[in-house]
C-alpha cells in the first residue's frame, strides 16, 4: 500500500470557518497521506492559519474533520494533542522567561502525565536533530535568535510525538540562509514518519519539500496536484513563484477546483 492509497492520517471535508458573518474558510476539503508532507500556499488572508486552528479545534466550524480515521469534532485541543496531533503556531508561543530545556520538556506534558517514561530518549532525538539547541539548552527562550527560537518550537512539538504535524508559517521573520535551514529540517522529518500540514507563504520553498500541495484563496480552494504539478502550473508559478507564465506553458496543469 502506498502513501497515496493508505488511508489518510487527516482528510478535511467540506470545512466552513467564520468569523461573525464573515466566512473566512469556505466548503475547504483536503487529505494528508501517512509520511507525507502537504502544503497549503496562498497569500496573505487566504484563510490558511485559520484552516489550521479549525483543524486543531481552536475554531469553530462546520464539516467534518477525521484524524487517523476518526472524527475529532467532539474532542477538546487537549485530546488532540494526546492522540499527536500538534500545532506549530505561527508566532512560536513559546515560554521565553524559561529555559530551552524547560520548554522542551512541556512539549512532553501530556506523555508524562499518562505515565509514559520514553520521553528522554525523545529529548535526546531532538537535541540530535536539533544540535543548537543542545548548545543553548540552560538558556532562556527569549534570548535565541529568530530561527534558535523556530528550532525550538518545532523541538517541543516533536517532543509530543505528533503523528501529524501543523506547521504554520515557520519560515515567518526569518533570514533566506535560516529559511533554508529550517526547510532542510523540515524534509528531514519525513524520514521519521511523521505526516505534515505545512501551511506557508514562501510558496517557493514549501513546493520543494512537499509531495502534494494546495492553493488557498479567499478562503477557498482553487488550485490543487502534486507539488512538482503545481510548480510548473503557469499561474502558480506566475502568481507565487515570480516566473514567468511562457516559462511554465509545457508543465501540466493540476486539478482547478
């Protein structure tokens, strides 16, 4: 069975989100594979960090949301989180007055409260993964750097053991040398197995590390297909890659919903 045939490890379906009598995600369906990456680009507005939040359950909405199988409409954030689905949020959250050791350590909260007692060896997976923030690892958040500070953010979410991971805008702020650090990072864990929902701006590099990816806009889909398919689409790459549409005329055109 391959990613593209197993079942998937999300599927949204006909997902409404509104603010007031403003819908800002409008009848959104999409899928993520297991060991898959799957990115969502639009420009700014789209809707894309409020798909997140409805997916996450901390937004109210309409449709049908079904992880690892099973609806979780009914479950708090916190149940989510236990059964690994964890969101990276856009402005990191993190706890800046504590430590990066103490930080991380949260991001195992839940496996220890259920008496799980792996949680080191996950500790020690991140500090390898992530060896900047063994160096700084008594240092206080609130004292790395824009991309230490991203780093870490994505360590606690690991340190949860996501099966699916919500990564929205972790290249926001960041310098073009980081962004391209974060990325390899990023691609990196696909060899973990863990799926990812990568929510970006940066069209350009979400496309290159993804499998299949989505185009939001104004809270709608419009474009959809394998990611190297959506890069060659003239009005993708017109609109988000800044090429030129006669450039891409040869590439395939993904689906257009």
């Amino acid at each position: 069975m391959t990613a593209a045939t197993a079942a998937p490890v999300l599927a949204v379906r006909h997902l409404h989100v509104a603010y007031g009598k403003v819908e800002a995600v409008h009848d959104v369906s999409l899928r993520v594979a297991p060991g898959t990456i799957v990115s969502v680009i639009g420009p700014n507005g789209a809707g894309k960090t409020t798909l997140l939040g409805a997916i996450m359950g901390l937004l109210p909405a309409r449709g049908d949301v079904a992880y690892l199988g099973a609806p979780v409409g009914d479950m708090a954030v916190e149940q989510r989180v236990a059964r690994g689905l964890i969101l990276v949020p856009e402005r990191r959250e993190l706890f800046a007055a504590m430590s990066v050791a103490d930080n991380l350590e949260l991001g195992a909260f839940q496996r220890v409260r259920h008496g799980e007692r792996d949680w080191k060896a996950t500790l020690t997976e991140v500090y390898r993964r992530f060896p900047r923030l063994l160096e700084r690892h008594d240092q206080l958040a609130g004292t790395l750097s824009g991309g230490e500070r991203q780093m870490l953010a994505m360590g606690r979410a690991m340190m949860g053991k996501p099966r699916l991971l919500l990564l929205d805008e972790p290249s926001l702020g960041l310098a073009p040398l980081i962004v391209r650090e974060i990325f390899s990072i990023i691609s990196a864990l696909r060899s973990t197995g863990v799926a990812i929902l990568l929510v970006e701006q940066n069209a350009r590099a979400a496309l290159q590390v993804s499998d299949y990816g989505y185009v939001l806009e104004t809270g709608e889909l419009a474009i959809e297909g394998p990611s190297a398919e959506l890069a060659a689409n003239p009005r993708v790459a017109a609109t988000y890659l800044g090429k030129g549409v006669a450039t891409h005329a040869a590439g395939r055109t993904p689906v257009q919903r």
